[in-house]
C-alpha cells in the first residue's frame, strides 16, 4: 500500500553531487519564462538553475506534449550535474561567522535571472547573476548585519518589492527594477541606492520577514518576538501577539486574502487576521523548517526536520493530508505555479517533487465532514 502511495505523491527525487543541505528553493516555472526553472540553493551558498519541464497536465491541456509525457519535469543543471561550472555557481563572498543560512538568506527574482543573498560580515545584501555567477550589485543601507529578506509577488515586467531584515532591529524597503535587474529606480546611480521606507518597532534582530504588495504590508518577526505589521511606506500598524508560548517567531507566510500564518519555535502555529485577531491556533510535534501557502492562500504546506510534509487547511488547521516521511529533513520548500508540483529541499542535498491536488483534498474533506 505505502509502495503504491509512493509512487502516486513522489514524482522524483534529485540527488545533488554535494551533500550540502538544499536551503532555498525557488519554483519559477511559468511557461513564458526563458528559463522556466527551480532554483536551488545550499548551505555552502552553492546554486543551481534545474530546467523546469511541463509535463504535468492532462492530454490535450495547453503546455502539453506527447515527447514530454515521459520526461520528469526538473532537469538538473548541466553545470551542477557534470560538476563543470561548479565555480561558476558557488557564492564565494564572505559570511558572517555567526550567521546560520537559512531560507530567509535568499531570494530569486521571479525571472530566475538573479539571486539576492544576505547574511555578509560588511552589513550588505548582494545582487548575482545566475547566469555568470558574477556579482552585479551591492546594496548598502543597514547598521548591522542583514539576517533576512523577502520578495513581493512581482508584476508585469517584473518589478517587486524587497524587504530586507537586519540584526540592528530595523527593515528597509526596496525597490527591484525588473528593466534594469537593479535594486533602485535609477541605473547610474546603482552603487547608492536609497530605501523606499524605514521600518521601525522591533528591539531585537529580525529573523523572518514576508511583504505583500497587493495588501501594502509587510509582517516581520524578530528574534524574541513580537511579530509587526507595517504598511510598505513604514507606518506601524499593530504587534500581532500570539498565544503565551508563542514567543519566537521563525516562520512567517500571508496570502492575499489577509491571512497570516506565523510559525513559532518548537511546532507552535498561529493563524491571524490581517486586523491582528487570532483565528487558530495548532501544536505539532516537529520543528518546522519552511511554511507555504497555496496561491488562493486556502492551504499550508509545513515540513521540518522529521522530513515529513503535511498540507493543512489555513484557516482552522485541519489536517487534509500527510505524505510518506522522506529520508531526511525538509529545509525549504516551493509550489510550481500551476499549483501541481511541490518542490522540497532536503537536509541530505536532494530536491524531492510531489504530486499536489489541493481540489483532491477540500472536495474528500468535505465529504468526510
């Protein structure tokens, strides 16, 4: 029976030569892209553009072809896979020693053209190509240490947000040109770039940030708590305060239907109104590691160091699904955009993709119930 679920949920599994952790997983996968791909990326801040292939969808739907049928849809990159180019992919700036690399140190522009890293010793987050590798800006503005960063979804042309959060308690707001692959508006002036908003309110470093430009907010958490609501031009809106154990927030995901869900130190979630009411509340018995909802913000995906990947209904934290344990820990996590594919990043320097049904699930759920 577990074979046969198996095979079902798995769609493969890709084993990268180094055995570094994957912490970072970008799904950029829409067909228009010129690299529609997923972006991974390792504790050892070595990244790799995995070709993304269409092949989920039924016969006869757009994006569909016969040749495809039996291909798997991520293709490991070439440079990676045949270790080649494997210096053209590896970050090599220097860290700070105290930094742990975690998911919040990445992210990708939704073009998978660029990777914005943070987390270095001179109080600066970086801009890399992921074509050449080479580094292309670097962006200047925080007192201390960058310890996290978060893109808005982007638009047409692909402009966004981007936060950044900082050991010196503060977040900036920026602006990502998509024309210009810069952060700023001006290309002659790429060296200074100036912040579109100061983000004040925390006492302790930031560790966890996401931005919504369809809601104009930011939610942020720091080290020792609380998390904060700001609007993008940096008004304090309000401290969401979670239930008594839940103090230190480590996770933070919202939809764009004003769900907040924040994941808190050892297996405490909570889910809050944008107006900051508490509207659930759920313990597991697991660490999580990466949190996600799907795009009409309906469903959590969770997964953490017990390797198991569980999807739970956002709004009341119902359980609708659990998938076979994997052999190691999940460390990052992201869905392909057609909502089919989830892409996980392991402990063991592998990428797993799952086969999700989301409408599967609601449509079993409320038949049970």
């Amino acid at each position: 029976m577990f074979k046969d679920q198996m095979q079902q949920d798995v769609i493969m599994v890709l084993k990268f030569p180094s055995n570094s952790p994957v912490t970072h997983v970008a799904a950029n996968t829409l067909p228009h892209l010129s690299i529609p791909a997923a972006v991974t990326v390792t504790c050892s801040r070595l990244f790799a553009v995995n070709r993304w292939h269409n092949t989920v969808g039924l016969r006869g739907a757009p994006g569909y072809s016969l040749e495809q049928a039996h291909h798997l849809p991520i293709e490991m990159d070439p440079l990676i896979a045949n270790n080649s180019g494997v210096n053209k992919r590896q970050i090599t700036d220097l860290v700070d020693q105290s930094i742990q690399i975690n998911t919040h140190c990445f992210v990708v522009t939704a073009d998978n053209r660029y990777i914005l890293v943070c987390g270095f010793w001179d109080k600066s987050f970086r801009v890399y190509s992921t074509e050449t590798g080479k580094l292309t800006q670097i962006v200047f503005g925080h007192w201390d240490v960058v310890t996290c960063l978060a893109r808005s979804e982007s638009y047409i042309g692909g402009d966004c947000y981007i936060v950044s959060g900082s050991r010196d308690a503060t977040l900036l707001l920026w602006y990502w040109s998509g024309r210009h692959h810069i952060i700023g508006d001006n290309p002659n002036n790429s060296d200074y770039p100036a912040p579109r908003a100061v983000l004040t309110g925390h006492d302790h470093e930031v560790v966890c940030v996401s931005v919504c430009a369809e809601l104009g907010l930011v939610i942020s958490g720091a080290k020792e708590g609380p998390c904060l609501v700001h609007t993008i031009t940096g008004d304090l809106l309000r401290a969401l305060e979670g239930p008594e154990l839940c103090m230190r927030p480590r996770l933070i995901s919202v939809s764009s239907e004003g769900h907040c869900i924040i994941y808190y130190e050892r297996g405490r979630f909570c889910n809050f109104s944008i107006n900051g009411k508490l509207l659930a509340q759920m313990e597991v018995n697991d660490s999580s590691r990466a949190i996600l909802l799907s795009s009409d913000g309906q469903n959590l995906v969770t997964g953490g160091d017990n390797g198991v990947v569980e999807v739970w209904q956002a709004c009341d934290f119902k359980q609708l699904y659990i998938y076979p344990g994997c052999d190691a820990g999940i460390r990052a996590m992201d869905l392909s955009h057609d909502q089919r594919t989830l892409i996980t990043g392991m402990a063991s320097g592998s990428i797993v993709a799952f086969n999700i049904d989301f409408n599967r699930w609601h449509y079993e759920h409320q038949n049970r119930y």
